[in-house]
C-alpha cells in the first residue's frame, strides 16, 4: 500500500499567486525525486464550522483560503528518502524563506494507507 503525506494551511488571498508559483516548484522537485503524485488543492466549498471545520483547524480568517495538499509515495520508506533529498534540494531551500502563508498553522501528517481503490 501507497504512503500519503497531507496538508492543510491558510494561505491570504492576496498571496494565492505566490504560493502557487512555489507549489509548482515544489510539486516538480518532488515528482523529479520519486513521489508518485503531488497535489493542491484550493477552498471552494469550506464553511467555518461551529465546532470543527477546514478553516478553524488552521485558524483561517476572512481573508485567507483554505490549501488542502497530499503526496504520494509507494510506501513510507520511499517517503522518507525522498523527503531527506527534498529538504536539501537547492530550489526548495530558496523557497524555505519566501513562504506566503503562516507555517505554524500548518497541519500536516504521515497516513500509511490501508485501502486503495
């Protein structure tokens, strides 16, 4: 069974066109690297929930869009090593610093998958 890593942040809507220009450049470097599938995927339909939602995990306000993301690998080994090259890849490490959204609202994980149809 497949490896998946999720995401979930706020980006500001006036920073949309940043953060997809870098989710271009991070989607290439990983697929260059061996992940399976890399995907974002912007807000449409998420209400702020009364008790739990989207936009209240990563504390979105009025003027942020929810990002919902996840790549995937051919299991959680393939996973780690391509992160650990990921992570020292040089047009990665140029982007560590221009990151338009807010990183500690970002949720993120490692899901090991159990079924796959």
């Amino acid at each position: 069974m497949s490896y998946v890593d999720g995401f979930i942040l706020a980006v500001p809507k006036d920073k949309i066109e940043a953060y997809k220009k870098i989710a271009a450049i991070a989607g290439e470097v990983w697929m260059e690297l061996g992940a399976l599938a890399y995907v974002e995927c912007i807000g449409d339909d998420v209400p702020y929930g009364t008790l739990t939602s989207f936009p209240r995990a990563v504390q979105a306000t009025d003027d942020e869009v929810v990002i919902f993301s996840w790549i995937v690998y051919r299991d959680r080994k393939s996973r780690d090593d391509i992160m650990a090259k990921v992570m020292e890849d040089p047009r990665m490490k140029a982007q560590m610093d221009n990151m338009p959204f807010d990183g500690k609202r970002m949720i993120f994980g490692g899901f090991e998958a159990f079924l796959e149809l």
